[in-house]
C-alpha cells in the first residue's frame, strides 16, 4: 500500500491531462454483494492538459450504445472542469482526489477522479446498479489510478498517447465483467 | 369550565402550529397576562439539551396556549405529537386562605387527577401576585403564603413547580425580575417536556421501525408516525431535524425499492405499484399537500404520490433553511430515482406519462426555487437549476416526439389520441396555480396542443438551457443540447437553423479528438449539408465520413459514391471547380526523387514518385493529378554545389511526409516537431560575425490557433494555386490504400522548384493538399557547353590509328541538326574519318546530356620531332599535338593538346669481325600493344655508292611482342675507302598486330644515326701459354700471357689527333694497353698495363709479354686487354677541364667508360661514338687516355678459353656451378 500511494504520488507529477473513465455497469444479479456484480462499462480516459480533454482510453461493455456513452462522458468534463476548479480554491492541500457523482443521468451515474496532475477518470455506471456505492467506487478509482500509475511508468509509453497496455485494459476488464 | 366554549382545536398543518401549552384554573388572570406572555417567552432562546448525543440547540420557544380540557389530553396509544399538550398551567391570583381552601385547592386537585389518569407529569402552578390585593390582606397570612400551602398540598419534593409571578401587568424591576424567573422556568418545563415526551416518540417510533419486517407492517403507517416528529420538529422550528425525519424516510423508502428490485419484496411495497393514472407533477406551493397527505394516510398513494410528496416536504424545509440550491439538486435527483424506481417496480407507466411527470416537476420546482429568490441569486446559481432545465427541456422533446409535434405533417390520429390520453392525466390544473400565466401545467398543456406551441415551448426551453451552460461555462453540454435542437430543425426541415448547432458542437469534439462524437456529428452535418445543398461542404463532410474509421464499410462506401456520383453529374458542365481539402481524400505518405538528388540540368528528364495513400473505400478514378511547382530563380550557385547537395539531400531522394494523425489526437499529437537551425551574419566588410540565431521553420505549423483544427471542415481553406508549372498525370485510378504515382518533368528553366500543392481531381471536384510539408525541392541547374577529347585507350600512339572520344556536353546549348565541330590540325597528326562514324548522342541521367562524337584521329608522323630530352627508364617517348576545334557555340576555338607516345625505343650498335663491320639496330616495343614489323630497311644517307649495306636478316615480316625487343643486322661493305662516318637511316613499317589490315598507309617508324670511325686499326690478340715444360696451364703456376697489336692499316684521318707523333715521316701513336680480368680468374703478376708508341703504318705489331697465373681450373676466358689512346697531358683541350673531371680520371674510370659501353651507346640514339669521344676531351693536367672507339680495335682472341688444369697439390677442389 506504501508503495501505491508513493507512485501515486511521485511518479505522476510533471504532466497535467484528463483522464475520464466511464464505467457502465450493467446487470445486477445480487445486490449485497460487489463480487457479483456483472458490470458491464465503457472507459475514458483522457490526457492532456486542463483544457485538451481528449480521450486517452475509452471503454464500454457492451459495445452497442457506445456512442451515447461517449457523449456523456464528454459532457461530463464540464463538470469535472467545474469541480476542478472549485477544489483548486479550496482543497488544494487536501489532496482528495475523487470529485464524486459528476452528475446524475435518468439511467447512468457518473463519477469522476481526477489525478494531481489533472488527468481525469470517469466512469460511467448504471443507475440500477445499486451496489457500488460511493466507497466502492472511489476504490475502483483508485485501483484505476494505481494501474494508469504503472502505464505512465512503462518508458516506453509516451505521455498523451492511447493507452494501449494489456496490462491497464486487464484491470478494466476486471473491473467491468463479472468476478463472481 | 365549559368544553363546549372552545372546541377541539383542529390540527391545522401551517407554520403557526406551536406547541400546545393547557391553561387551567383563572381563565380571566391567564386573559389579562397572556399578550405579555406569548410576546416574551420567545424572546431569549434556551440551551436544548438533547438525547442521543444530538447536539444542544439554542432554541426560541413559543406555544399555543389553550384552555384545559380533559380530552386534549392523548389517550393511550395515541400517537399524535402536533396535538400533544407539553405542558399544564394552572392559573391562580388567590391570596386568601379562605378562598385556597375552599376553591382552588379542590380546583386544583381536580387537575391533578385529571393529569395524573393520564400519567402527564408536566405541569406547573403559576401563583400571581398582585400587590395591590396583598397589601388588603397583609394581615390574613403574615407568615405562610398561598404559594407555601400550594407547595405543600401539590408539589412534594417538587418545589419548584409552583412559581411566583409578581406584578405582572407592573413595570417594575421586580417584575421584571419575576417574570424573568418564571419565563425561564416556564421555558425549561418546556424544554424538559419536549426531550421527555419527543424521547419517548422516538423510542417508539423506533420500536415501530423495527417491526418492519413484520408481514403487517405498512410503511405508509410508519411514514404518518415520523412524519409527526417532522411536524414537531418544525413546529420547534428545528427544520433541520425535521427534514431529518423525512430523509430517513427517504431513504428507507428508497432501500425498500432497491432491496425490492433485489428481489426482496415486500408486501406493502406491491401496494406502490399500482399503474401510473395520474402524473401531474410535484406541487411545491403548499406547506403541506394535505390531498397526497390523505392518500398516503388512507394506503392509497402511488409511488409518484409517496414521492411528490415527501419532496415536497423536504422542499418545503429546504426552503425554510435558505437552501433552494438544494432543493433543486434534490430534485434533480428525485425525478432520475423515481424513473429509476418505477422501471425496478415494474410499474406500468403510459409511455410519456412519466415525461410528463418529470416536465411538470422540473418546471415547478424551478418556479417554486425562483419564487423565494431574487434575480441576481438566481443569475448565480445557475450551476444548481441548469440540470433542471436541461431535464426539463428533454423531456419536452421526448414528448413532442411522443406525440408526432416534431414531425413535419403534424400529428396523426394515433399521435393525437396519445396526446389526450397524456393530457387526461395531468388531471385538472391546481387551484393554487390558476391564475399563474406561466404554469407548468399551462405550459404543458399549450406545447402539446399545437405544433407551433411545442415548437416556440421547446425553442424557448432550449435556448434557455444552452445559454445557461454556456454563461456558466459548460460549453460541452451547451453543444450537447444545441445537437438536440440541431437534430429537431433537422426534423422540422429547417437544416439552415440546424447547421450552426451542428458545426458548434463539432468544432468541440475535434478539438477534443473526441472520435465518435465527431463521427456521428458529421453524418448529421452532411445531411444537414446535402438538404442546405452546399455542395462544397457537403461533399467535403462527405470525404471525411468516407474516409472514416469509425463509420461501417456501407456507410464509407455511400459518402465515397455521393462524391463520385456528384462529380459524374457535373461532368458535363466544366467550369465550376469545387476545391476540397485532401487531406480526409488521400494521404500523401512519401516522395522519391529520380535522380535521388534532385537536381537536373536543364533539359535533363525527374521523376518524381509520389506515394499517396487513398483513403477510400472504393477504388476512385482521378481524371488528373497533379502537383503545383513553384519556381524560383536560383540566387546562389551554392546550391548546386556537392557540399550543399551532401547535407540537404536525402540519401535516397526519399522524402517521407508524417502520417496525418488520424481524425485522432488532433490537438496534441499532430503537432510537428520544432525544426530548428543556426543562422549566422557576417558583417560584409571584415566578415565578423554580428548576427546569430536560431530560426524555428515550421513556426506556421507549431503557432497555429488551436481553434484552427476546425478549420479543416471549412473547405475555403484549401485555395487552388494556379501556377506555371506542374507535375501532371492524368487518368490515375486510386485504389484504397497506398498508390505510386510518377510523374516526369522534362526540366526547362534553371532555378530551384517547390513542390507547393498536390490535387486530385474527380470531375470537378479537386481533392488539394494545399501545403506540402516538409518542403520538398527539386533544382534545375545549366551549364556552359563543354567539349572533351580523351583516347579511348589508357594512352594515345604516335603511329597508328586510334579512336578519341569527342564528348561535348552541351550544357545550355542545345544541338541542332547540322551542327558541326570544325577540327584544325597539324600535318603530323592525321585525322581519319570514317563515313559511317556519326555522333551518338547519349543521355546519362546522372551527368547532365552529352552528346559524345567518335572520330578516327589519324596517326602522326612517328618520328616526328621528338624530344631528344628523353625521360630514363622505360618510359616511352612523348610529343604533344595540338588540335584546334571550332565548336557551334563559341565564337572561340578550342584547343586542345593530345599527348602521343612513341611506341618503340631503337638503338643501333657497330659490331665489328676483324675488319668485317656490321650494324646492329635493336628496335625495342614500349608499348602494350603487339606490332607487326616489316620491310625493315637500312639506307645510307651519306649516298656513298661504294658502301653496301647488306641485310641479314631472313624475315622480311617480324612480329613484335609488347615489351619486347627485334634486333636487325646489315654487314657493310665498301669498295674504296669509306668515309670516317656513316649516317644511316632505318626504317621499319608497323602496324598493330590485332588489327585487320587498315586502309590508310601508315607510316613506317624511322631512326636516323650515325656511325663514326667503324674502320678496324688494330687487332689486340691475347695468347696464353703454358709454362714451358708443360702441356697445360696449371692453377696457381704462372703462364705466359702474351699480347699483340696489330696496326691494321696506314696513316688515315681518324688517326689525326695528338696522340699523334710524326717524327720524319714516320707517324706512331701512343697507346696504353691495359690487362684487366674482371672476373678474377687470373692474377697479373707484376705489370699489367703499359704504354706503347705504336707505329702507324700496316702491320706494324707490338708484343708484350706478361705473366698471369690461373686461379681456378677449367676452360677460364682470357683477360680483357683494353687499349687506349694515350695522349699527352700538354693537351690544348686542358683549359676546358675542371676539378670534377680530374677525379675522375682514373683507371677506374676508364674501367667505368668500357663497362657503359653498350649503355651509353643505347642511351645516346645517335652520336654516341662522338659522345664517348667527347667525354674524353675531358683531359687532365696528366696524360690523359681515351678508349679506342669500339670500330677501331678489334680484339681478336675475344671468346677464346684456356684449358687450366688443377695443380696436383691443391687440396681444396672449388666447383663453381653456373
């Protein structure tokens, strides 16, 4: 866990980008518990500084409305923007990264995190979807930081490019199909 | 006490509801004290502690202060709070004793009991003293008051439950200060009976709570119990608690669903899922909507009442509290969850009906939020209502889908029915919002009677919300909503107010790179393109959907065939050129020049292969492709130059474009990166430098807006550069993917060329590039016209013929038929021309063109006037020709120097056989070449008729290897004297070995010399005898050598020189004779050399005997004997000498001149007796020798052997073997 806050905290710094995440989850066969979740989700993320939100990584499952959640997620940068700017006012020690509920659609959630170096998660979940709460989603969040973390570590990686690792995609897609 | 008089106080659900408070005992003294009562117990607040660990609140209390009856009083089981009387009073003003006994004493007995059945602890007696009636009955109870009696009779242990209030209607300090007394006491009571009586309710609340999974247990009961601690709550003025109650509720209610939508049902909950019948919104004017209130009391609310009404409680509070931010937020949030909700209960919901609900709500609650609120704070919180309308405005649209308002023909019957059914359930419009213009039920109504209503409701809706988000800065969901209206003028056939959304939010996502937004977005441009008919950017939209990744292969493939399918619909009217960016059409990946350097002479032939990659689905036919060339006059010849070439030239003349990022990162990634270089100024007149710098090059490219990634949708961007020169190819089918296109230029004017633009066309639409970047260059250059003459072989012969290359580059010049090259040449030098010789003219790509012209140079006259200074060694005479050559383009002659060597090297020697002469000529090839030799002649030119020149030699034809040698003999005979010199010529025709016969007659080869004084004088004879007594010579024994010279012939002029002597007619002549065995085979023992005075006359002999001994044995050759002239040292010659010479005269010399002998005659061509005569004019101050030229003395016994046998004693036998 030191070692997670510690990349987190240092390897991050000198680069500013979005990075939204959404995060569909879909179906719900059990509600007590998140192990039974079957989520199905789309991500985005995104990198650039402040005001280049284009995406880094985009992912939905399923694939079909994939358009709508597009436009959503890129919607909801407005607010990510809003909420950055208002914590720069006001907790720019505090270090808390996640901006929460972006804004509540008729059908979907959307959360929002967003790294010291402005890159900016998103994730879209269905509202149905009643067992992820908001811990639930912040360690999501985190565990998406922890993994965008090693990315940005890979040398090989270029700052601003799509994220294209097997290993970042992996943890998504663990985190949007079923782990029952 | 008269109950009837004040009748059970309804519970009315407002604001003014205070805590019930009873009076009993003197209604009149309450009357006359209750203004100032009700007007100061609110006053001062009073610390509430709480239960529960709450938090104390500094509280304001006020109270309903009504007559006591026994039925305010809650019966068991009762669980009405607002109702609950907190509090008992009893009044009294007595001071008599008299009257206590008798009256209130029972009085107040009777309320006790009354209190007591039903176990309410809280109650206080309030005694008022009056002065002024005390002071009557001072003397009645001097010491025991009423109040001590009272305390005594009621209040055991519990003093303090009777209070005194002095003069109350007195403005007294007294009573100032009793009245402080008993309101704090009053106030405390209170407090106490609110924490003792709301703990209770709450336990048992909880209690109730508790049971709720019990099969009979009703949320709606449960709701009315809470509710009620709501209702106190907020009577206490405590909204922030009450609002509490009804978030719990809120959220038991919502856990209910969700653990229903789980699967957990439980039964009350089915009661919530009755068929939606009624949707008419949140109703938010009223404190309190006692009609929902009902349904919900009497079981019978649906999930929309439950809900509508709980929000609007908590709205209600929310607003008390100076939140309407929240309310809205809430509400935001209520209206997605009972979406939500009724979709988890499987409610059956008339399809808009819920839309409906939500637009109603939406508006309501912003009027409700704009009703408590001014402008301005409306104005800066827009963050918080904007959802609403957004919401709001969707709804509306969805609706006006529903039912048929969006399309153009209006609604249909079906569309209509749908309409009434939804307006039926909004039910009729509330009495509360009657008389408002701008209801939301009114507004509703209106935009779903008409096409225009909805039209002008949604237009106003719209707008509102766009420049809400906009003013606050969400442009993203402003472009997001303008889309939606976008795609309603698209319905209502209004593409031209369609358009500007559209291009709005488009600009957005490119300059985010967002994909797929961008994808969708220009489908629906180009429709908008294609009914707005622009064709230009329709087509251009067009051409970048069908070079979309993002599109299926279907949809590529239609905007590629609406392209293709527009420019073969404006085939027949030319004319109209309709310019379109390229970039979306075909990509230009790499560019290869032919030659790789780029740079051709003037006329020279580039190519240029140019990689484009299509991006089409579909292979497209382009009628034309061509690149714009710009062109500039070359400034500086640097540029042509190697070093320049080196360092600006790929290697491979391959220049490679960046991919053009795909419609992706188009803000980030695409920029290029930074191209810098050095600039340095030197000052022209010391050259010191006074300027450096760097220049960014592509600062165009990098400081470009970033906006202007938009730009590349407006087609007006790409102008069509009409320039002079282009690269053309017609008819090019490109096929999706990359394609090779070349094109060749024939290059005209010298100067360098940009490459600026690159288009394509398909009928009339040119697909433009109109920058290529980097730049790509390619340099014509010219040049002076050359001629060159070199022989075809590595080096030209004197003698033969041989080719030479004419090459003439003609630079700038250009050829034209009967052009001529005017060649002026020496005699010596001939030149041949064959007639079927004809210039060639070759064309080298890498070397500018040169016409190359062969001709037949002719021989020159081998001997010729050589050089005598020639060069030692082998190597072969030269002599240089010049050739003068008047060439079409010059006014000048060109003159050029031909170098011939000389292919023989002949040297001639005088052999001598007594007094038989021959002459020796030794014709040696120098060259690489074989030479035939023949008809070899040797003439005397001194035309003396007695002397002969005889040939020996047998073959008339000779062939002469390269680096070989041919001697040729003639003896020479005379019948008289012949003259001291003979001057010969020979000659010797060649022709070269390899080639067949030539038909020119060449030349012979021939060499002129001299031969001097090649007459025999004497005869040297050497014998070598054994020692007598013996038979043979022996080693190491000594033999007699003998010597003889023999005068030959009389006195003749060769002999006229100063060895001369003439003593009375009588000539002799000195000569020194010299025994020299080089070999060392033989020892001379004791003199070896000596001067004899020779007689000159015929057969005068001179004998000298010598004595050697043999060192080895076999058949040794004799010792050399040498004879020379010895003259006198008075010579007249010695003036001349120098030091040098001096030395040299030795007899070591002498040995040298012998030795050289053959060398110096074959150094020296002709001559060379004189030569070797001459170098022994180089007298001393001593008697000088000079050797006998070689025709003079002849050694007779040269060659001859003797045999030498070993001495029997040696013992060492030495074999030499050879």
């Amino acid at each position: 866990m030191a070692l997670q806050r510690w990349r987190s905290e240092t390897s991050l710094d000198g680069f500013r980008g979005s990075l939204p995440v959404p995060l569909r989850l879909q179906e719900l066969e059990c509600w007590e518990t998140a192990s039974m979740m079957r989520p199905g989700g789309g991500h985005v993320l995104g990198w650039g500084p402040a005001q280049k939100n284009y995406p880094l990584y985009i992912r939905s499952v399923p694939t079909e409305n994939e358009l709508k959640f597009h436009y959503m997620v890129h919607t909801s940068l407005d607010v990510v923007d809003e909420k950055i700017s208002a914590m720069g006012k006001a907790l720019v020690d505090q270090r808390e990264l996640y901006l929460g509920l972006l804004y509540p659609t008729e059908d979907y959630k959307v959360y929002g995190y967003v790294t010291n170096s402005k890159v900016k998660f998103v994730m879209v979940v269905d509202s149905s979807n009643t067992a992820l709460r908001d811990n639930e989603i912040r360690s999501m969040f985190r565990k998406l930081h922890n993994s965008y973390t090693d990315v940005m570590c890979n040398p090989f990686y270029n700052p601003g490019d799509r994220i294209q690792s097997r290993a970042f995609d992996g943890m998504v897609t663990s985190m949007m199909i079923p782990v029952c | 006490m008269d109950a009837s008089e004040e009748p059970v106080p309804p519970v009315i659900y407002t604001m003014e509801n205070k805590p019930i408070v009873t009076c009993a005992g003197d209604q009149n003294l309450f009357t006359s004290i209750y203004p100032t009562l009700s007007q100061q117990l609110p006053r001062e607040p009073m610390e509430w502690r709480r239960s529960y660990g709450r938090a104390p609140k500094m509280i304001h209390l006020e109270s309903n202060f009504v007559q006591f009856k026994e039925e305010l009083l809650p019966k068991e089981g009762n669980k009405a709070l607002l109702t609950f009387p907190f509090l008992h009073i009893y009044w009294t003003e007595c001071c008599d004793t008299e009257v206590y006994k008798a009256t209130v004493k029972d009085d107040l007995t009777k309320w006790q009991n009354v209190l007591k059945a039903h176990s309410s602890v809280d109650w206080l007696i309030v005694v008022v003293e009056n002065d002024a009636k005390k002071k009557n009955k001072t003397n009645i109870l001097p010491r025991t008051s009423i109040v001590d009696k009272i305390r005594n009779d009621f209040c055991n242990k519990q003093s303090d439950r009777c209070v005194v209030l002095s003069d109350p209607l007195k403005d007294s300090s007294r009573t100032q200060e009793s009245w402080n007394a008993f309101l704090t006491k009053l106030r405390t009571l209170l407090l106490m009976s609110f924490t003792k009586n709301l703990g209770k309710f709450e336990d048992d609340m909880r209690t109730l709570r508790e049971k709720r999974t019990e099969p009979g247990w009703s949320f709606c009961d449960y709701f009315m119990v809470q509710e009620e601690l709501a209702f106190v709550f907020e009577m206490l003025q405590q909204f922030e608690d009450a609002l509490v109650q009804y978030d719990e509720l809120d959220a038991l209610f919502s856990q209910y669903v969700v653990n229903f939508g789980a699967g957990d049902g439980a039964n009350w909950l089915t009661f919530f899922c009755q068929p939606v019948k009624s949707w008419n919104g949140l109703i938010l004017r009223k404190p309190i909507d006692m009609e929902k209130r009902g349904l919900i009391q009497r079981q019978e609310a649906t999930l929309l009442d439950l809900r509508s009404y709980l929000f609007s409680r908590q709205c209600t509070l929310l607003l008390f509290l100076q939140r309407p931010w929240e309310v809205a937020q809430r509400a935001l949030e209520l209206l997605h969850s009972c979406v939500q909700e009724l979709k988890l209960l499987e409610v059956s919901v008339p399809p808009g009906a819920l839309d409906c609900w939500v637009f109603l709500s939406c508006l309501e609650v912003l009027q409700r939020i704009e009703g408590c609120c001014d402008r301005a704070q409306i104005d800066s919180n827009i963050a918080h209502t904007v959802g609403l309308w957004s919401y709001a405005t969707e709804k509306l649209k969805s609706l006006g889908y529903l039912c048929g308002l969006v399309s153009e023909q209006g609604p249909n019957s079906e569309d209509l029915n749908r309409t009434v059914d939804l307006l039926a359930g909004l039910g009729a419009e509330r009495p509360e919002t009657a008389n408002t213009a701008q209801s939301p039920y009114k507004k509703l109504k209106e935009a779903l009677s008409s096409v225009e209503a909805f039209e002008k409701h949604y237009l106003d809706l719209s707008h509102a919300t766009i420049e809400m988000y906009t003013s606050i800065g969400r442009i993203r969901s402003a472009k997001f909503v303008g889309k939606d209206l976008a795609e309603f003028y698209m319905r209502k056939k209004s593409p031209q107010k369609a358009e500007i959304y559209l291009q709005g939010a488009l600009k957005n996502y490119l300059a985010e790179g967002w994909a797929l937004p961008i994808t969708h977005t220009r489908k629906q441009l180009a429709e908008c393109q294609k009914h707005l008919g622009q064709i230009e950017n329709y087509l251009q939209t067009s051409s970048l959907l069908a070079s979309d990744q993002h599109l299926t292969e279907n949809e590529r493939e239609y905007f590629c065939r609406e392209i293709l399918s527009f420019a073969n619909r404006q085939a027949d009217s030319p004319g109209h050129k309709i310019v379109l960016p390229m970039h979306s059409f075909a990509q230009l990946r790499d560019l290869r020049f032919t030659p790789p350097n780029a740079v051709v002479h003037v006329g020279g032939v580039l190519s240029v292969e140019v990689t484009v990659c299509s991006q089409m689905p579909v292979p497209v036919l382009a009628e034309q492709i061509a690149v714009s060339v710009h062109f500039s006059v070359e400034k500086d010849s640097y540029r042509k130059t190697a070093e320049w070439l080196a360092k600006h030239k790929t290697a491979n003349g391959v220049v490679s474009f960046p991919a053009e990022t795909s419609p992706f990162p188009t803000s980030q990634n695409s920029l290029p990166a930074l191209e810098l270089c050095e600039v340095f100024e030197r000052s022209p007149s010391d050259s010191s430098l006074h300027t450096t710098g760097i220049i960014c090059k592509n600062v165009h490219m990098l400081l470009r807006k970033q906006e202007s990634g938009a730009s590349l949708e407006a087609p007006s961007g790409a102008a069509l550069e009409a320039g002079a020169h282009m690269l053309k190819r017609t008819a090019v089918t490109l096929e999706p993917g990359p394609n090779a296109i070349t094109f060749r230029t024939q290059a005209k004017e010298p100067g360098t060329y940009t490459l600026r633009q690159l288009c394509a066309s398909v009928g009339p639409v040119w697909f433009v590039l109109p920058h290529i970047y980097p730049l790509v260059q390619y340099d014509v250059y010219s040049q002076e016209p050359q001629l060159h003459v070199e022989p075809l072989a590595d080096s030209l012969l004197a003698g033969i013929p041989q080719k030479v290359k004419f090459t003439v580059t003609t630079g700038h010049y250009t050829v034209k038929n009967g052009d001529s090259l005017q060649l002026s040449n020496v005699e010596a030098m001939l030149i041949l021309c064959h007639e079927e010789n004809r210039a060639v003219i070759y064309s080298n790509m890498r070397a500018p063109a040169t016409g190359g012209e062969s001709t037949m140079l002719g021989m020159t006259e081998p001997h010729g006037k050589h050089k005598d200074t020639q060069k030692a060694g082998h190597c072969m005479a030269t002599m240089d020709h010049k050739v003068s050559i008047d060439c079409p383009w010059s006014i000048y002659s060109t003159v050029i120097s031909l170098t011939f060597s000389m292919p023989f090297r002949t040297t001639h020697s005088l052999l001598s056989s007594g007094t038989r002469k021959y002459v020796q000529v030794c014709v040696q090839n120098l060259s690489e070449l074989d030479f035939q030799l023949s008809d070899s002649h040797l003439v005397d030119t001194g035309d003396s008729t007695d002397l002969r020149l005889i040939p020996l030699n047998t073959e008339s034809e000779q062939r002469i290897h390269s680096k070989q040698a041919v001697f040729f003999v003639w003896e020479l005979k005379w019948t008289r004297e012949p003259p001291p010199s003979l001057h010969c010529r020979f000659s010797i025709g060649f022709s070269p070995a390899s080639e067949e016969r030539l038909s020119v007659p060449l030349k012979p080869y021939t060499y002129e010399f001299q031969v001097d004084n090649f007459l025999t004088l004497y005869t040297v004879r050497a014998e070598i005898s054994p020692p007598p007594g013996t038979e043979l010579c022996k080693t190491g024994s000594l033999c007699s050598l003998e010597v003889s010279v023999t005068r030959l012939s009389d006195l003749s002029e060769v002999d006229k020189d100063e060895a001369l002597t003439e003593c009375d007619d009588y000539f002799s002549t000195k000569l020194m004779y010299e025994v020299v065995d080089n070999s060392s085979n033989w020892a001379v023992c004791g003199k070896s050399s000596g001067v004899i005075s020779m007689p000159v006359a015929a057969r005068a002999t001179h004998r000298v005997h010598m004595e050697v001994m043999p060192l080895f044995a076999g058949y040794l050759p004799l010792p050399d004997v040498r004879l020379f002239k010895y003259l006198p040292h008075h010579s007249a010659h010695s003036s001349q000498l120098d030091a040098d010479s001096w030395i040299e005269n030795d007899s070591l010399s002498v040995d040298k001149h012998v030795d050289d002998q053959l060398d110096s005659g074959s150094v020296q061509s002709r001559g060379s007796t004189r030569s070797v005569a001459s170098s022994e004019h180089k007298g001393l101050p001593m008697p000088r020798l000079r050797a006998l030229p070689p025709g003079q003395a002849f050694n007779a016994s040269a060659g001859t052997q003797v045999l030498v046998i070993p001495s029997q004693d040696d013992h060492v036998l030495e074999v030499s073997v050879t």
